[in-house]
C-alpha cells in the first residue's frame, strides 16, 4: 500500500499506546511500518526535495498532533504514553479525531476563525503560513519537553546564554550563582555591553501546570531588595497565575519582567539557541521591474 497519511496514522498510534504502557518513536516507527505493511523501498522514500524521510515525518507529526490535543503524553524525551483523555478516542475514526484536534488546537490560538476556515478556501500561500505556523508550534512544546527532561541547574544555564544571545551582557558571560548560597537568586548578567547595570534572574524549571503564585513572586523581590537590584527577570517552563502578573505590574519601585514557557520557547526558537534549520523553501515570483524593461511583442512590431 502507499505511505499512510499523518492523520491515518493516528487511530493506530493510539492502539499500539494502548497496548503497550510505553513507546520510544523508532519502536513506533517500526510497529507502525509492520501494521501498515511498508515495503522496504516505501520506507526508504524521501521528498522530492531530497530531505527527509517521508514516513518517518508522518509518525513525528501524527505523534505531535496527538500529543498537543492531549491524547498523548511524553513522560520522558521521545517516549511516549496514552493519556486518560486518549483512551476515550480508541474508538473514533480517523476523522473523529482529527475534528478533536483541530478543535483543541483552534483555542490554543488567538485567531480561532481563520483557522477553522475551510483549507481549500485558503490560497495556497495561506495554506503554506498556515502550516508553518503549526509546524512551530509543535517545536515550541518539544522546546519545552527538552528543556524539563534536563536539570534544574542546566536551566539555568540555559537562560543566561539566551539572554546573552538576545543582546544583553555583551561579550560578557552572565553569572549563574552556586545553589548553596543563591539568596534567591540564580542569576546575574549585565545589563549592556558597559556594565552600568545588572538584571538578576531567576528561573524556574516547573512543569507545565504548576503554576508560579503570586507568594514566589514577592519572594524574589525580596531577594532583589538584599542585593539592592531594581531590575529582574523571573522564567519559568509553565506559567503565571494571575495574581502573581497583577502583583509584578503594580510594582513600582522594582520592576520585575516575568516569562512564561509559551514565550521562552518562542524567545529560543527565535533567537536560534540550540536550533538549526531543517529545511529552506524558496518562493519566486517575477521581477516585474526586470521583465518591464524587455520590449514586449507588440513594441517591437511597432518599431
């Protein structure tokens, strides 16, 4: 048979999760390849543009799908797990469950209405943003994924070079202080190349739903009131509750600039701290400047 579609690939990627507690992505591959009968040279099929192999995209991108719609989970980097929610959908079709995921996903972002638009009453530029976008989105979260499989100190770490990358420090290093005697604070970096200021850090390695209260908060400026610092960044891998954004915008002899991981994973991705281009698509139109300066037929005839 040809290789199965991403969305095809989805009902049996649930029952294989179901079936087995447990799966890391080549043992996904594989189980996959053996149920849909992939031949060797279908498996080994790449895009016409030479990159990538094809089926092994369509497992990554129907396991994204399912995991951003929260039918799967990934307990640990690149393996993966049914969740309750995903247990409910062993039944559905492959239409049923791309339904559910489009509507999951359409209220994860701001313009719901032009994502439930009808794909073939998109131009297919739209179609190719439209992607693009989707395709980001799903690095924001293997972005975070990565981040929360390493350790709280490599966090750290982690937030000092991107902030070095964004522009701050200069050729400076920022400071990333010892655990043993942090006094709340886990990081220190300039504020521009001169020095004439310092931001201190401090960051937060939690899981998506463990929210920062308004109490960490208020804890971190009081760290910054021992150092005598007027400027911090509070980030984290989750997010804010509200209390705690109403708290750190009604300051007003500190300020205090909070990152959620939605915005972290953003900063990372664009900024390209351990991130590299896949793939380049060049779209050409004509240079109506250039092609305006030829003589056309009817000129030459009148000549």
């Amino acid at each position: 048979m040809s290789i199965p579609t991403h969305t095809q690939i989805r009902p049996p990627a649930l029952q294989l999760l179901a079936k087995h507690e447990t799966l890391i992505l080549k043992e996904f591959r594989k189980l996959l390849a053996e149920q849909f009968n992939l031949t060797d040279k279908e498996l080994s099929q790449k895009y016409n543009s030479g990159k990538g192999l094809m089926f092994d995209h369509r497992v990554s991108w129907a396991l994204s799908g399912l995991k951003r719609a929260g039918l799967v989970l990934t307990p640990a980097r690149g393996t993966y797990q049914i969740s309750n929610q995903g247990k409910t959908m062993l039944g559905a079709t492959q239409d049923e469950i791309k339904k559910y995921i489009n509507e999951k996903l359409a209220k994860r972002t701001q313009n719901t209405e032009e994502n439930n638009q009808d794909v073939d009453s998109q131009t297919p530029e739209e179609n190719l943003y439209s992607a693009f976008e989707s395709i980001r989105e799903s690095i924001y979260d293997d972005i975070i994924d990565t981040i929360l499989s390493k350790s709280p100190k490599e966090f750290e770490n982690l937030v000092m070079k991107l902030l070095q990358a964004m522009g701050y420090g200069g050729e400076i290093k920022g400071i990333v202080t010892p655990h043993s005697n942090d006094g709340g604070i886990d990081g220190i970096i300039k504020e521009d190349v001169l020095g004439l200021g310092h931001i201190h850090i401090q960051a937060k390695r939690y899981a998506k739903d463990n929210k920062i209260s308004r109490e960490e908060i208020q804890k971190f400026v009081g760290a910054l009131a021992s150092v005598q610092s007027s400027k911090g960044v509070f980030i984290t891998t989750s997010s804010y509750k509200d209390t705690a954004k109403e708290y750190a915008d009604g300051l007003s002899n500190v300020t205090v600039i909070l990152i959620d991981g939605s915005q972290l994973a953003e900063y990372i991705y664009e900024y390209s701290l351990g991130m590299k281009v896949e793939q380049t698509i060049e779209i050409k139109k004509i240079d109506s400047d250039f092609w305006g300066l030829m003589d056309d037929e009817k000129h030459l005839k009148q000549s």
